[in-house]
C-alpha cells in the first residue's frame, strides 16, 4: 500500500470550514465534513506534521517512534473502532507496565502479582488480596483529592511507593491538591491480570497514526497546510465556520488570564541492544528519579531489529501544552473561557485543550464525530453525496 502524501494547497482558494489542528479532532473533522458534508475545508497546524501529539515516525535506527511520548489505542466505541478502521488496518498489542518499586519491576495498576512480589505474600485468590488490601485501607468520609482516592483503598504505604511521587512529578503538585480524577484512572485489581487497560478494543495502528491520519486526510476537498498558526490562517482566509482544537484561552487572547497546562520534555535514544526493558513501558514513581517513565517502542510496534529505541518522558511545567491541571480554581477560570465559546456561532471547540479536559485518544475521536453529528443537526453543515476518503476505497 502506497501512503498517500497530505495534500497542500494555496489557500487562496476558496473555503467553508478552517480547521485549527491537524490532531485526532481536527483530523476526524475535516474527513467527516469533507466526505459527509461536501464541505472544503482547510486543516492548519502550526507543526510540520498532522497527527499532533500522536505523532510518529521512524528514527535513524528504522524504529517507529513517537515523538510526544507512547499513544497505545484502546476502546469500548465499537463506533470509534470501526470508524478509524475505515483508515488503517490494525496490529494487535495489549498493553503491559511495570513500576521500578524497591528494587522490583512490579505491575501497574497494583494486582495480586504486585502485592506478593513486594511483599512476599502467596496470595492465592482474589478474596485474599482483598482482604490485604482492605486491612492497609484508611477509609476517608469525604473522597475530594486524588489521594482521598489511593488510601482509602490501599492505605498510605501503597500511596506513598507507586502514587505520591509520580503524581507530584507528573503534575508538580502533591496529589492532596488535585481532584480525584487523577488517580481514580488507574484502578486496582485483585486479579493476576497485568493488562494496563481492559477495554473490548486494544490495538496499534499497523503502519503507525501518521500513515492513518494522512489517509484520513486524502480527500479532494481536504487541503493541509503545515507550520502555520491559526492566528495567521484566519487572516488570510474567509470561512462560514470554524473549528478550533488548540488550547482555548489562547484563542481568546487569555482574556482572564492563562490556564495551566502541564508539559513535557521527551528525551529519545537508540541502543544497539535488542531490547531495553522488559514491557513496553516502565514507571518511575521514586521523586528523587527526574523522570516519570520510559517507553521502548519495539514492543508497541512489534518491529525486529538488533538496535532499540527508547523514550524518557520528564514533566515540565513550561512548554507545548499537554495536559490541563484538574482543580477547581482552573475549571472555575475554565467556564469563564467557555461562556465566550459558546456565545460563537460561528466557532466549534472541540478536544482536549479546547474543552480544558483529559480525554483519550477514542474519547476525543468519539467527541469529534458527535460534533459533526450537531453540526448537521443544526444546519452549519449539510449532507452531501459526495465520495468517500480515498483510505476508505483502499
């Protein structure tokens, strides 16, 4: 199979829709209201690639790595499975991580394995690693923070090794100032199941996310251009709507003042090893290692090759935005920002740094199609008999 290039144009040209963010959101827009709608849309991002954190490409060694750190696909969305399946086939990979605990590479989330390698305990059955947990836990009245969260359930000591540091690391807040959310996303099993996510779909794009977006991507009434802003674009072009994916307090000028985001530095190596690590990523939880986790790419993608590359991922609190900071005070200056988006008509936010939430990868592709959905539901968009992505017929 040939790997179609992004297209790219003069935006001259005349337009309907201009997209901000050539990601998962803008990316699933523009197909939808290319192939749905008939609209001829206009994909900017100030990156020189589309697939914005999601990335990939192959390094000097021929490894497929990711350049904003690892992107592993899981679902329950039948619908979301089977729409970008329409762009890429799919290689089977479940999702295993260790936690570099005292000396021990243990699971992550914490299982019945964890607990006895750590310990060294012979629980045998779910009932008995539940009833050492519960004897660790310090029930709280009123769950507000994330670790409210942890030591209710597994008590301080298990909170302390595998949550507090990497959780102050990864947000530079200790865990008591952020809400819940954070740790509820990573649950802990009584099981020997080691399997980081349990979803109905877990698979990595075969040819890698960059391959399918430019599939997704390939359609006459898509035109892309890259290493442009948004801020540029929009004086450059006259549209009837637009969809913005960046963060949403930059679209507004930060009116109210910035909000936070959380960062990261990736520092990427190649090693003439066959393999670094055992899974495909290992966690760092200790504060006084600089870094949160590691990822070998070769066990996502499957690849043979005597050299393996690896990826250090450090949290920052400047740079390229990631991740917004969950706590009532942002989500407070948050519904400032959004009171503005929704007085636009004429602008539809979607995604992650747009809606100031921490989504998935298939949450984002799910949001992404329900806003087409509304869009024609309210007339922006038409439906239109035009033909399909060019991936779709491959």
């Amino acid at each position: 199979m040939i790997r179609p290039a992004v297209r790219t144009a003069s935006r001259r040209k005349p337009f309907d829709v201009l997209i901000a963010g050539a990601g998962f959101a803008g990316a699933v827009l523009a197909e939808r209201l290319a192939a749905g709608s008939g609209s001829r849309v206009l994909v900017v991002d100030r990156r020189p690639h589309v697939g914005g954190n999601a990335y990939d490409h192959h390094d000097a060694a021929g490894i497929l790595v990711h350049r904003y750190g690892p992107h592993i696909f899981h679902t329950n969305s039948r619908e979301v499975f089977d729409y970008l399946s329409g762009f890429t086939d799919w290689r089977p990979y479940e999702h295993r991580v260790l936690a570099d605990v005292r000396g021990h590479h243990v699971p992550m989330p914490i299982n019945r394995t964890t607990l006895n390698r750590l310990f060294g305990l012979d629980l045998t059955t779910d009932a008995d690693a539940a009833a050492f947990l519960a004897a660790r836990a310090e029930p709280v009245d009123t769950i507000r923070s994330a670790e409210d969260v942890v030591v209710s359930a597994v008590g301080r000591e298990l909170y302390e090794l595998f949550f507090r540091g990497y959780t102050r690391k990864q947000w530079g807040l200790d865990p008591s100032e952020l809400d819940r959310s954070v740790t509820q996303r990573v649950p802990t099993r009584t099981s020997t199941d080691d399997r980081y996510f349990t979803d109905t779909f877990q698979a990595m794009p075969a040819a890698g996310y960059t391959a399918m977006f430019e599939r997704m991507l390939d359609h006459p009434n898509i035109t892309v251009e890259l290493g442009l802003d948004y801020a540029d674009a929009v004086r450059e072009v006259e549209v009837d709507h637009t969809v913005f994916t960046g963060p949403i307090d930059a679209f507004f000028e930060h009116r109210f003042g910035a909000l936070p985001y959380r960062s990261l530095e990736f520092r990427h190596e190649t090693h003439a090893r066959r393999r670094f690590q055992p899974v495909g990523v290992v966690n760092y939880p200790a504060e006084d290692v600089p870094y949160t986790r590691i990822t070998e790419y070769k066990h996502l993608t499957g690849q043979v090759s005597p050299s393996t590359s690896i990826t250090y991922e450090l949290p920052r609190a400047d740079g390229d935005p990631y991740y917004p900071i969950p706590r009532p005070e942002n989500q407070a200056l948050f519904k400032r920002y959004e009171a503005l988006a929704l007085a636009r008509q004429d602008v539809t936010f979607v995604g992650r740094l747009a809606t100031y939430r921490y989504y998935n990868m298939d949450q984002v592709v799910g949001q992404a199609l329900a806003t087409y959905r509304r869009l024609v539901e309210r007339g922006i968009v038409g439906t239109a008999p035009v033909a399909p992505s060019s991936a779709a017929l491959a």
